[in-house]
C-alpha cells in the first residue's frame, strides 16, 4: 500500500527534489505552494513519469490560517499523511530597525506559525495509526545569532529547538522528527531574500538535490537533526565553543562579506 508525503514548499528547490525522492519510490503526493501553474506542471511531470497521485493546494502559509485550511482540504478527501515535510520559508536580509514589518511577520508565520500549527494538526493522526515522519527544514543559520537577518537566524533556530523536543516527545509513538540544516543551497532562495540573484557571490554551494536526498536518508532513519556537508557539520560543532559575544561578531562580518549590502 502507497504511503502519503505532504511537502510545503513544493514548487522548487529543496521542497521539488524531496517531491521527486517520494515519487520515485511510490509515494503519493500533496504539494503546496503558492504558484499553481508551476504545481500543475509538476504533477503532470511526476504522475507521467510515475504511477503515483499528486494533488496540489495553492496556499499562501505565511497567511494565519492558512495551515488549518490545508488540513480541513486534506482531511475532507480522507487522506492519511504519512510524510509530513514542512519545506516552506523564506528570508530577509537588512538590519532590523530599518525592515519592512509586514515582510518580517509574514517570516514568522511561514517559518515558525504555519510549520508548527501543520505539525500540530496532523500528529494526532500520526499518533493514533501509530506512524508516522515529520521533516522540517531548519538551517546552519539556527546554530548562531545572525546581525542583518536576525528574524530568519531565529526562526531557524526556534524550528531545530521544536524539532529536537517533539522527537523526544514521541520516541515510543512510532513517530521522528528530523530538523534539515543545511548551509547556502543551490535555489532561489537569494534571489528572493535580495531581489538581485547577481548580489550572491557564493563560491560554491550544495545542490538542492543533494541536500534532498540527505535530508529524505536521514528522516527515514529518524535522524534527530543532520547537517549536509562536512563543513556545514563542523562549522555548527565548533559555534558550541566559541564565545557567544564573538559568535555574533562573526557572523555580522560574515553576512557583510556576502557582498549582500547594496552600495
């Protein structure tokens, strides 16, 4: 019998290539994003390609209730969640004082509110069938402070925090939850926190495939939390023993040294 992933985030990046993993391996699909266009296209793409079912949902989750509104459609059409894989972000680069609080708010319902209120919705189902596997995309920005994206380096950190305790919560449920944290991803993530992806002057950066597949191995196996890359793993052990005061220094230079300020 198929299993159920409902993936957020669904239309590109990170959120696509777990789609794909699912579906290669017979997983029916629920996406949801906002771009409907781009989800047809994708159902299309994965039903053709596997015999699987994908039914998509245009919602915005950085808006209150919409999280409630995915559960009641989902619910409605009596479908089991399997795979919960709450992928769906999004961040702003500036300093705080001067930030649109409209954009930031909108981050912490997409990021914190909506991710925490789907989880919450579809556990007791979990629960009650006695399975279950909850992915949540964190990042390598949970493991400090980060001055010129201080909502976002908080957001992530509080989804690593929920993650680690719900999975401690449920360890004789039948039931994991792994928090993602990778690093700087091939995506278009950038492009969206800046507005010009020519601003982005990474050397080199993971791609989302690979994270995708690291994240999907490491959620099966009920990994509590994992890292992609090895630099990305070594970078989060050694924030553990450097002085907070200069963890923050140095993550402001960082930030700058991104070339992200416009000049």
């Amino acid at each position: 019998m198929s299993k159920t992933a409902l993936i957020t985030g669904a239309s590109g990046g990170i959120g696509l290539e777990l789609a794909r993993i699912h579906a290669s391996i017979g997983d029916d699909l629920v996406l949801v994003a906002r771009n409907g266009n781009r989800l047809a296209e994708i159902k299309s793409e994965l039903e053709s390609k596997f015999s699987i079912s994908v039914r998509f949902l245009v919602r915005d989750l950085s808006v209150s209730y919409a999280a409630k509104k995915v559960f009641d459609e989902v619910s409605h059409h009596d479908i089991a969640i399997d795979y919960l894989i709450n992928n769906a972000g999004f961040g702003d680069f500036g300093l705080f004082a001067e930030s649109d609080w409209d954009k930031q708010e909108r981050m912490i319902n997409l990021n914190i509110t909506s991710l925490a209120h789907l989880t919450r919705l579809f556990l007791p189902g979990m629960i009650k069938r006695g399975g279950g596997k909850i992915l949540n995309v964190s990042s390598l920005a949970a493991f400090t402070p980060g001055p010129t994206m201080s909502v976002y380096f908080a957001t992530k950190a509080f989804v690593m925090s929920f993650s680690q305790a719900l999975n401690n919560e449920l360890n004789n449920k039948g039931i994991t939850v792994t928090a993602l944290c990778p690093g700087s991803t091939e995506s278009k993530f950038h492009e969206v926190v800046l507005g010009d992806p020519k601003l982005v002057r990474e050397r080199k950066m993971m791609s989302a495939e690979e994270v995708a597949e690291i994240g999907y191995r490491a959620m099966m196996k009920g990994k509590p939390v994992v890292i992609p890359g090895f630099k990305n793993a070594f970078l989060a052990f050694a924030s553990r023993f450097v002085p907070r005061e200069m963890l923050v220094t140095s993550a402001r230079k960082i930030q700058e040294n991104k070339n992200y300020l416009k000049t």
